[in-house]
C-alpha cells in the first residue's frame, strides 16, 4: 500500500511562499495556508493550484488543520513565534532563512522543539546549488585543499526590490543587513570553513537613508581552522544585479577557486599552484531546482524515515549568530566580537 504523503501546511504567503510550494508539493501534501493577509493566500492558492482550508492566524491552523509539519515562509520576525506554537502542536518544522532575528530567539526555537520531540530544519539552499557545492567539493585535500582566505564583495543593486517600505528594510523586523543580503553567503562560508571564532565588521557611510539600518557593512570572520573570510555588502551598486554580485575568491592550500555569477550562466575557474593554466567550468544551470529539491526531499524523509538530513537547526543557529556578531561588531566601531555570542545559552 503506499505510503500516505506528509501534511505540511504553508505559513507565510509572500513571494517566497509560492515558490517554494511547488517544490514542497512534488514530495508532500500542503493541506491548509496560513497568512493574516487573505490576498497572499489566495494568490497562492491560485499559484500552486489548492484547494484548501486558509487561516489569518497560525495559532488556530496548528491546531485545526491535522497537519504533520509547517513550513514557515513568513517574515523572518515571527519565525520564532510560530516555530514554538508548531512544535507545542507537535508539528515538525521547515523554516526559511534566515532562522531568525538573533541568536536567544534561535535558542528559544531549538528548545521547544527539543521538548516537544519535532524535527526543526533550515532552508539554507546556497550550499545545495551545483555550482555553490561544486566550490566545497574542490577544497577536498586531493585537490585545492582546505581554504586559507575567501573574499565575496556582494555590492549591488538592491533598489528594484523595493524593500524600503517593508519589514527587510527595518532591522528590528528583519534583523538587519546581512539578514536581508549576505545570509546565503555566510552560510556558504560556514560549509565552506566550518565554525567561526572571531568577528570584525565597521560601517561605510549611509548610501540611502530609506534603508533603517546603515547600508554599507564590511566585515571579516576568522574561522576555527584559522582561515579568514571577508564579506562586503552595499546594497546601491547599480553595475551589478543581486545574482551576479555574490562571487567568491578563495585561496586554498593547494590552489585556487574563483566563481564569476552572470544572469543567466556561472563561470567557475580554478587552478592548483602546479597547474600552468586555470580550468574552467561552465554551468547554464544556476542550481535552483537542484538544492530547492535537495533540502524538502531531505526534511520530508527526515520527518518519514528519521534518514539524516543536509540540513538542521544549527546551520540556521550558527548562521545568525555570525550576523548577529557582524552587526555587533560594526555598531561597536570595529571590536573584535567573539563567539559564541551567547556563551551562556550554549548546551
Ligand atoms: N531560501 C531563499 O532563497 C529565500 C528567498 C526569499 C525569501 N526567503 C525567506 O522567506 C521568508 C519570506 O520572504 P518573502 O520574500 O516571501 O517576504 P514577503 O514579505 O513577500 O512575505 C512575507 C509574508 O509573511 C506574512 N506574515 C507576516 N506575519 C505573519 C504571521 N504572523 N503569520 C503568517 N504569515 C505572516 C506576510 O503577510 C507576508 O505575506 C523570509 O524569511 C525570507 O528570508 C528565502
């Protein structure tokens, strides 16, 4: 007999909500929607092609819909609250990035799910596009060999999103920059380098005062291994769009990588130091579908099988403790900020 499908139901109706539900309904059932805006449900609704119950309040859809799990696409400051009431519901939980405003509410996410006994993943996809998993796979020792220093200069044009007037552009809703752009990189850079010590971030000038945080951050990671990761974010660079403006540089071991995004392709070169001339990989599929399907297939099995996932809590954890500190560090002038951030929160 086969197996009944998982019962997600989809908390959060924006843009990303729609996306993200057609890859959740080729592995699984969304039996109710939830946003306290009636048009985003029904947009997405009509999107995906459903015909299900629909709730202004998260509260009554954990307890009524007979739901498996949630999926929350919902702004990033109420993904704690909701993760909570699911998982009192003894619901599992997918939730978007980033996993939320700062590192306690994380913690607060982590600990109710743990006593409730439900599974809480991030969707942190970067790592899972080819190109992106592509860059990890060439650190292996056999080739470029561990990295040393990675640089990503993410300026860009930030204006035809619109943020200005919405919860992105306002840190205590948001988070702040890095929780609006650099989140996919930081994560990257944690696959990439593994678990951080040390912090250091200043301000740039503001560039559009629209935007209530300060709008040009530059900030450096050191890394456990010792290796040192810069991330430096503007959001008013109009030569590049946000896809063609996260291209990591790495210096490894044994060699070197460089990723070029363009629109519509990406190009990857890299070269160990015995190597006269750099390689060159091509990839005209940017990786969307590839890593959107790797992580719900993963959390669906995960919740059925208890097959170990790609992805769970502490990436999110991990990530937003890295913003939280960059931030930090950058209001503060300049200080070194250590981690962890919240020693005493620490298992
Ligand atoms: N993985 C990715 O590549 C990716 C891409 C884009 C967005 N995201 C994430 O998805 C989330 C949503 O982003 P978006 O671009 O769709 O934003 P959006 O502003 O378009 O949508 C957010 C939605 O959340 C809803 N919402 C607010 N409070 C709610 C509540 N109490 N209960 C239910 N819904 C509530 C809003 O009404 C809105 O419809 C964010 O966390 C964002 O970081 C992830």
């Amino acid at each position: 007999m086969p197996r009944a499908r998982l019962r997600l139901g989809l908390i959060g109706c924006g843009n990303f909500g729609k996306h993200l539900g057609r890859y959740l309904l080729e592995v699984a059932d969304i039996g109710a929607l939830c946003d306290p805006q009636p048009t985003g449900m029904e947009d997405t609704a009509r999107h995906l092609g459903l015909e299900v119950p629909r709730f202004t309040d998260y509260r009554d859809m954990v307890g009524q819909a007979n739901l498996d799990a949630v999926v929350i696409t919902a702004a990033n400051f109420v993904h704690a609250e909701i993760t909570i009431a699911a998982a009192q519901a003894g619901l599992h939980v997918f939730c978007e990035k980033a996993m939320a405003r700062t590192v306690p509410e994380c913690w607060q996410m982590v600990r109710a799910c743990r006593r409730h006994g439900v599974k809480l993943m991030i969707g942190h996809k970067r790592r899972l596009r080819p190109p992106w998993a592509r860059m990890l796979e060439l650190t292996d020792d056999s080739c470029l060999g561990p990295v040393l220093a990675v640089t990503v200069c993410e300026y860009c044009d930030n204006r035809p999103y619109e943020f200005f007037d919405t919860w992105w552009a306002r840190p205590e809703l948001g988070g702040g920059f890095f929780h609006m752009h650099g989140v996919h990189v930081i994560d990257w850079f944690r696959a990439l380098c593994g678990d951080a010590r040390r912090v250091i971030a200043l301000h740039g000038p503001q560039h559009d005062v629209r935007y209530r945080f300060r709008d040009i951050i530059h900030a450096n990671i050191v890394f456990a291994s010792g290796a040192l990761a810069a991330i430096n974010g503007g959001l008013s660079f109009p030569i590049h769009k946000f896809r063609q403006s996260q291209g990591p540089w790495a210096e490894c071991r044994h060699g070197g990588f460089k990723m070029v995004p363009h629109l519509d392709h990406i190009d990857l070169y890299w070269q160990r130091l015995d190597d006269a001339e750099p390689r060159h990989e091509r990839f005209d599929d940017l990786g969307f579908d590839a890593a959107y399907r790797h992580e719900v297939g993963d959390f669906v099995a995960w919740v059925q099988d208890d097959r170990p996932p790609c992805l769970t809590w502490v990436e999110g954890l991990r990530c937003v403790e890295l913003m939280e500190a960059a931030h930090r560090s950058a209001e503060a002038g300049g200080a070194a900020v250590e981690l962890p951030l919240y020693p005493d929160l620490e298992d």
